[in-house]
C-alpha cells in the first residue's frame, strides 16, 4: 500500500526551511557590503594677512615726578615736631619738620664766646705790635723780641679766623634743625615719627618736585635694542579714557635688572601731561620699527624637523599640508612670519598637534572673535 504524507508533515517542513533561507540571504548582504566614505575633520583655520608698515610696541608702566628724593636734616637731633603730612603740597621755603634745637643753640653760644676771646686777644696782639715796632725803630729792643711780637699777632689773627668760622658752622647747624623745603613739590611718604631721635642724612620724608612728569617702565632683553633715547611715543592712562599723552624717551638703564632682568626705561611727557597724579597706571606705546609679513597666533605654531612650520588648507582638495615658515620676532601671544606665507592662505590656528598631512578637513572659524589673526 502506498503511503503519502499528511498536510500538517508538509508544513511543518516549510517552516523548518524558512530560518535557513534567512540566514543564507544576510550572509549574502553581508558579503556585498559597501566601503563607507571618508570622514571630513573640522579644523579652526583662518585666512592670514599681511602687516606691511609700523609695528607697535606697548609697555605698561607708572607715573612719576622727574626728580624724586628724600628729604632729612643735616645734623643729628630728636623730631620734636612734623608740619607736614603724607600727601601735603608744599611751597618753597615751607617748613616742614624739626628737631630739638637745644645743643646747637649751646653750641652758637660758646662758638660766639671763643670768638670774642679771640677778638680780644688780636686787639692786644695788635697794640703790642705797634709798641715793639716802634722801640725796634729806636734800637730799644732785640731783632728775636719783634720777630716773637709779630709771631703772637699773626697767632691772635689766625685764632679770631677760625672762630669767626666756628661761629658761622654754629649758625648753620641751628638753622639745620628745621627742615625747610627749598623748592614747589608733593610729600609722597612720611618715614619718621615725632619723638624719635634721626641721624644727620636720615630720610625723614619722600619728596617729588613738582612740574615735569616722567613714565617709569620696564623692557625685556630681546625688546630693549629698539629703544633709544630721543625716541617719540604715546602715553595712554586707564583712569583718563579718550586722552593720549605725548613723549620721548630721556633715559635708558645701561643695566638689567638682577632679578627681574629687565631694563629701566624714563620716559619725559611733554607739555601736556606735566599735572598727571603721581602713581597712576600707564600704557606706553612706542613704534617697533619697519614690519613685513603676517603675525599669527603662538598655537599656529609647530614644527618640520628643527625649523618652525603652519599648517596650510590646500583650497583645491581640502587637505593639510605642512609649509616651514620663517619666524622674525616671538611674542608672549603672536609670532611675527616673514616667509613662507601668501596673504590670504587658511593657516589652522588651533590643535595642530591633533591633524596630519594629507588629512581632509572642514576650515571653520574661531569659537571666540578675539582668537583670529
């Protein structure tokens, strides 16, 4: 007898088949995969421009007078009284402090004591004189007795030289117990106190003359061989907005800083700012000299071997290709680039250690305005 198989055998042989049929059609997909396409990386690139002319230079510096000093007495004495205070304008001739005046007054006294002592012992000397030339002429005393007459004159006349030179020391050295200001100016510090007792030179207070203004700043090693005395520049002042100083420089320090190893330059303002507040914060700005080429940020910046490079955006393949470059002059943010740069070539301005060459990038623009070149 022949045996056929059921309708539900048959089925369930269809649905035993159907997941080898799936699994052989995405081994099938799976070999007819495609390569996907090559990624495109952004990069902050900007076009460069070229800075034919001047540059400037800027220094931040401070207001001060052209003379400062400190101001003390010339003789040794306990402060007894300060007429003056910090801040204080004072004219000539203002008194402005003193000391106890008791021993220098001692001392004129016996300065005067001595010399009339010795004024009268040259009227005595000088009356002898005259009695023993006259006997000499009458051969009444010895040639030695007239030679020892004229000795004790000239003595006598020396003696009342010398303390009338006495007296004069004593008089100034009471005058030296106030101190006077001998010219217009501004206390700028009070160094001493009431009570205290100050040796002869011992600063007493600080001293600017008033009138001529100067703006003290400092220069760094490489900046310091463009600056010369007579050299024109501007002064601009935070505190005054809007206003721009004229002046040159009138004195270069011929040494660095030991510390610091910078240099001192005194900048004279002319005219116009000759009534500036001591102390206030400056900006001075003085030209650098002839400049040509293209200045670009420090984090332009990388390398080719041991010559310094920038990475440039070829516009026709959007590739990077590395171009050495010449650099002039390197500041704290910029370098200076002389060669190896056409204007307008996109320069990649950040990251240039994360691409490669020949790698396809997307030039975009700096997150932050103040970032471009």
């Amino acid at each position: 007898m022949e045996k056929r198989n059921s309708p539900h055998k048959a089925g369930f042989g269809l649905w035993a088949a159907l997941p080898l049929a799936i699994a052989a059609a995405l081994l099938s997909a799976c070999g007819k995969s495609t390569t996907p396409a090559a990624s495109v990386k952004p990069v902050i690139a900007m076009p460069v421009k070229a800075t034919d002319g001047r540059a400037t230079v800027r220094f931040p510096g401070d207001i001060h007078a052209r003379y400062e000093m400190p101001l003390s007495f010339r003789v040794p004495g306990q402060l007894v009284a300060r007429q003056a205070k910090l801040g204080d304008t004072v004219k000539k001739g203002q008194v402005l402090a003193q000391i106890d005046a008791a021993d220098a007054s001692r001392n004129q006294a016996a300065a005067q004591a001595t010399l009339a002592a010795a004024e009268h012992r040259l009227v005595f000397a000088t009356q002898q004189r005259e009695r023993d030339e006259a006997q000499a002429k009458a051969n009444l005393i010895s040639q030695l007795q007239l030679d020892q007459t004229h000795d004790a004159y000239a003595s006598a006349l020396a003696a009342r030289d010398q303390a009338r030179e006495q007296v004069a020391l004593a008089q100034n050295q009471s005058r030296y117990t106030t101190l006077v200001a001998d010219r217009e100016g501004r206390i700028t510090s009070e160094q001493a106190e009431i009570g205290q007792v100050v040796a002869a030179g011992q600063a007493i207070f600080g001293f600017a003359w008033s009138g001529e203004r100067d703006v003290f700043f400092d220069v760094p090693e490489d900046r310091i061989a463009g600056i010369q005395v007579g050299q024109n520049a501007t002064v601009s002042l935070p505190a005054l907005p809007g206003k721009v100083f004229s002046g040159h420089v009138r004195d270069v320090s011929p040494a660095a800083d030991a510390q610091a190893r910078t240099y001192r330059v005194k900048l004279a303002l002319d005219a116009n700012g000759q009534d500036l507040p001591l102390g206030m914060t400056a900006e001075v700005s003085l030209p650098g000299g002839a400049s040509t080429g293209m200045n670009l940020p420090v984090t332009a910046l990388f390398h080719q071997g041991d010559r310094p490079a920038v990475w440039v955006l070829d516009p026709k393949t959007s590739t990077l290709q590395l171009r050495p470059v010449t650099v002039t002059r390197y500041g704290e943010h910029e370098v200076q680039i002389s060669e190896g740069l056409q204007a307008g070539e996109q320069v990649v301005m950040q990251g240039v250690h994360a691409v490669s060459a020949g790698e396809k990038v997307q030039a975009i623009a700096p997150p932050h305005p103040e970032d471009a070149p």
